[in-house]
C-alpha cells in the first residue's frame, strides 16, 4: 500500500513539472538572474539606513521609529537579531529580499492564472524574471520586493474573497494587507484601493454582491485595527519626518518618461511603443473576457499611481523614486502585456496561429533581454550592480557617464591593461551615498572592495567586531595584516577626494596621510603615487605569505 502510494506520488510528481517546465525554467532562469555575482556586492546608499539605525537604537527604538532614512522596521529588527546573536553580512541582509523576489516568480503568475490563462500565467512569470526593476529589488537590501509580493498577494485575495470564494483568501488579505505596509508604507493605497471598488461595485450595481457591506465593513476594521497595532508607534514619533517628506517633490513628463523606461525595463523608444500597445491591447481583451477582474485591477492601479502623484513624496522628480513607490503595480502591467501578446497572435499569419501567441511572447522576451539594460548593469566583476548609476536611469550616457570625474588618475589607465579580474583592488576612503569607484571600475576591469577607516564612527561604516559583522566586500584598514589576508592586491589611498569626486552632498573629509604613513612603514615605499591617489602594491608580500 505505501509502495503504491509513493508510485502515486511520483507519477503526479513528474506529471506536473512537465507540465509546468515553462514556469519552472522562468523561475530558474530568473534566479539565477538574481543570484549572479550577488555575493560580491558592496552595501551601497539606501541599503545603509538599516544599519545605521541598528547601531544607534535597541529593539524597542527601531520598532518606535522611522527614522529620518526611513529604514524598514522589520527588515531592521532582523538585522538587528542577526548582529546579536548570529553575525550580520551582505548576504545575509538581502536574502529576505532574495526569497520574496524569487517567490514572486511563481505565486504571482499563479494567483493570476484562474483569470488570464495558463500561457500568459507563464509568459507573466518570464516577464518577471527578466524585468530589471524586480531584479534590482530582489538583491537589494531594501523591502520594496518584499511589499510588492505581499500587496499583489492581497488584492488578488480581496477580489477572490469578495467574487465568493472561501473564506481563507479573506486572511490572506489580511496577512497581505497588515504586513505588506508594515515592511514598506508605499503600498497602502494598494492595499486599501480594493475597498474603493467593492463599494463603487456594490452602489453601482444596485444590488449586493456575494459578500454583504457588513463583511466588508468587518473586513475594513480588522485590516485598519492589525495596521495601527503595527505602525501607529512609528507613525507617531516620525510623523515630523513624513510630513516634511511629503508634497515637497516635483515630477515632470521626463520623470514620467524615466519610470515608463525603468518600470517597462527598456530605453528603446520603439520597444516602448510597442509595450505600450501590447498593455493596451491586454486591458482591452482581459476587460472584454474577465471584466469585472479587469477593472479591479485597473482601479488598483490607478489608484496607487494617483495617490502616489498626489503626494508627490521628496526626491520624486527622480524617476526610480516613482518607480519604487509604485513597483507593485508591476506586475499588473506585466499581465496586461501577456494578454496583449496573446491576443496579438490572434492577428498573425494563419501558420502561425498555431502556436497560440508562442512566437509573439517569445519575441518580446528575446527583444527585452537585447534592448534592456541587464548587459549594462550585470557584466562581470561589477562590485556595484546596486548602485544607483546603474539603477535610476537605463540610459548610461544620461547618469552614468554624466557623473564621473573630470580627471581620472592614470594609474587606473595602467590597471586595465592587466587581466580582467585577476586584481583585487581596495579603495579607501568611500562615502556610501556618493563616489566614483563604479565609473573606475568599469573603467580598470578588476575586483573592488571598500576600505573603512573610522570604526564604525563614519557613515557606512560598522564596529571592528567579527562576532556581529562579517561584511565580505569591506575591509577595517587599521589591520594591514587583515587586509593582506583577504587577498587585496592594491590599496589605493585617494587623497584629495572632493577635489578628485565632487560630490552632491556635504561631507567631512578624512585625512589620509596617517593611513599613507602606516602602510608605508608596512608595505615600504608606493607602488604608484600622483596628486589624487597613493597606491600600494600587496602582491610581493601576499606571494611571501604564501609561501
């Protein structure tokens, strides 16, 4: 009998991944996606706020308050448990993100497969899986990934609880709508925009729905009363900070244009159009066939962009601000677009009907991936894939090579005629919201890790401290034994970096003649020395250590 029913289980077992090999390879294909060179990351700008939170408040402060960074309460409280009784690492700080990223590849298209179909469930996953906005906010260690899964999770829930399915998609709303802000308060119009249209629905049809205004009126309650148990504490103490963060930014048509670029995950002005179209064409089919699921989402949508306009929060006029603010509704244009593929290849050449839109979907992957950014941002050694010159704006001539410095330091020049990769280059000092390091490295080809130099007292700094922080991609340079240790082949000290790297925000500078003196006295005389930097060369005695 157990033999049997174990025979059972295989069978359904290897019955349903055929089945689902398409969505498996999606989700394959975009993890490892997400996972290359992710070990290798620099914690870099906004990744920070958690940490430096965790350093200047207990448990009770990072539940309490936002802060003026707005760090992420439960991401924070994470690390902050990790720090005390485990250790805390890059790694470590974005794997949440990570497994909320990758789950997306596969709840979502399958929470939306009873209303758009099998093929464009998992044409909706590939979309996902390539998309480079949910790629960037799988590996960073920030929780808007985290908040785009638990809000798509609650409104498709809502609408199924509200259609009369049973009773449990009624707690997966509230699990979705309690937690989903609680990790990031960007998606609240998301989360209360279904009680827009099941009113609207219920007034306008004259006549109740499967659920009764009670059952919505008890749903509402309960959502609002889990929502102030989690961030009335917080709200309070930073209501100064939110409200100074709100209506104090400005978006234009070109901050439009950029979020449509990032959202969409091209530059190409034709691809765009055609993107476009294919939404339109979606929202047209999936209304004719699925209207009332149509327009739920539909007002969804625009009521998260409208308000998130409304608002307009400080910073906006930079397009990824809009485009972080509004990442859950992701998803929804990428359904829209899968059904316009499929609905597209209803029009094709009669051979090629039956294929079911295969060719059309096919196409648009292969063109997302040839005219997207992905090749610009994820090529090999880039220790700063997370940074913002890569991530705000896909058109690199626009920031990227707009912010680099005037006048690069030869030596650079010199290490790009070395083998790529083959150096690993330690650059100090760093601001962590500002430098140039991803423009050299781009530039000289080779590995990079940042050199701390205050202990923990400078911004994007932590303690000396291994048994609560083991940050790979960073080295305390006060033990030059260490540093030898790690495998760094070249230190290089930037003396004069405001003049070298003028930055947009203020900060000290920090001198670095004793770090030149120590190293020095260790390493002997410098390996390359101008009026910007002083580079020490490690390998003769990396290679004595060896030995």
């Amino acid at each position: 009998m157990a033999t049997c029913s174990r025979t059972s289980i295989w069978k359904w077992a290897r019955a349903y991944l055929g089945h689902e090999m398409p969505l498996l390879t999606a989700i394959c294909f975009g993890s490892a996606l997400r996972l290359y060179h992710l070990y290798a990351q620099i914690l870099v700008d906004d990744e920070w706020h958690a940490v430096h939170k965790l350093l200047s408040g207990g448990y009770a402060s990072i539940l309490t308050d936002f802060g003026s960074a707005d760090h992420c309460i439960p991401l924070t409280l994470f690390y902050r448990f990790l720090s005390d009784w485990l250790w805390l690492s890059e790694f470590s700080m974005r794997l949440p993100v990570l497994v909320f990223g990758i789950a997306s590849l596969f709840v979502i298209p399958l929470l939306l497969r009873e209303f758009i179909g099998r093929p464009a469930s998992i044409l909706l996953a590939w979309l996902l899986a390539i998309s480079p906005l949910h790629i960037y906010y799988s590996r960073i260690a920030r929780p808007y990934g985290i908040s785009l899964l638990l809000a798509v999770l609650a409104a498709v829930a809502f609408f199924k609880w509200w259609s009369g399915h049973e009773g449990r998609w009624q707690l997966a709303y509230l699990f979705g709508a309690a937690i989903g802000p609680f990790f990031s308060l960007t998606v609240l119009p998301a989360v209360w925009a279904p009680f827009v249209f099941a009113a609207l629905e219920t007034k306008a049809s004259k006549r109740m729905r499967e659920r009764s205004w009670s059952d919505l009126a008890r749903l509402g309650v309960a959502t609002a009363f889990v929502q102030t148990v989690l961030l009335a504490p917080a709200l309070i103490s930073s209501s100064d900070a939110i409200t100074r963060k709100l209506a104090s930014g400005t978006m234009t048509w070109q901050t439009l244009h950029g979020f449509l670029e990032l959202i969409l995950g091209t530059i190409d002005p034709w691809l765009l159009c055609f993107m476009a179209g294919l939404i339109a064409v979606g929202v047209t089919a999936l209304t004719l066939e699925q209207r009332r699921f149509s327009l739920y989402i539909l007002s969804v949508t625009v009521i998260q962009v409208l308000l998130v306009i409304v608002a307009h929060p400080a910073h906006v006029n930079w397009s990824i601000v809009p485009a972080r603010y509004n990442l859950v509704i992701l998803p929804f244009l990428l359904t829209w677009v899968a059904v316009g593929c499929f609905r597209l290849a209803r029009w094709l050449p009669r051979p090629f009907r039956s294929y079911s839109g295969t060719p059309v979907a096919a196409g648009v992957i292969l063109l997302l991936l040839l005219l997207g950014p992905l090749p610009e941002i994820y090529f090999w050694p880039n220790n700063w894939a997370n940074q913002g010159v890569f991530q705000y704006d896909y058109d690199q001539s626009r920031l990227f090579d707009a912010h680099r410095p005037e006048e690069v330091p030869r030596f650079y020049g010199e290490l790009a005629g070395r083998e790529r990769g083959s150096e690993l280059v330690l650059e100090a000092p760093w601001y962590y919201n500002w430098h140039y390091y991803p423009y050299y490295q781009r530039l000289h080809g080779q590995r990079t890790v940042i050199g701390f130099v205050g202990n923990g007292f400078r911004a994007g700094e932590v303690p000396r401290d291994p048994t609560r922080f083991r940050f790979v991609n960073s080295i305390h340079l006060d033990d030059p034994e260490e540093v030898l240790n790690r495998g760094v082949s070249l230190v290089v000290f930037h003396k004069k970096l405001f003049d070298e790297m003028p930055g947009p925000f203020p900060q000290q500078p920090v001198d670095m003649t004793p770090w030149i003196a120590k190293y020095s006295g260790v390493f002997g005389t410098p390996a390359y020395d101008d009026e910007f930097v002083t580079v020490f060369d490690l390998s003769p005695k990396r290679e004595t250590l060896s030995q």
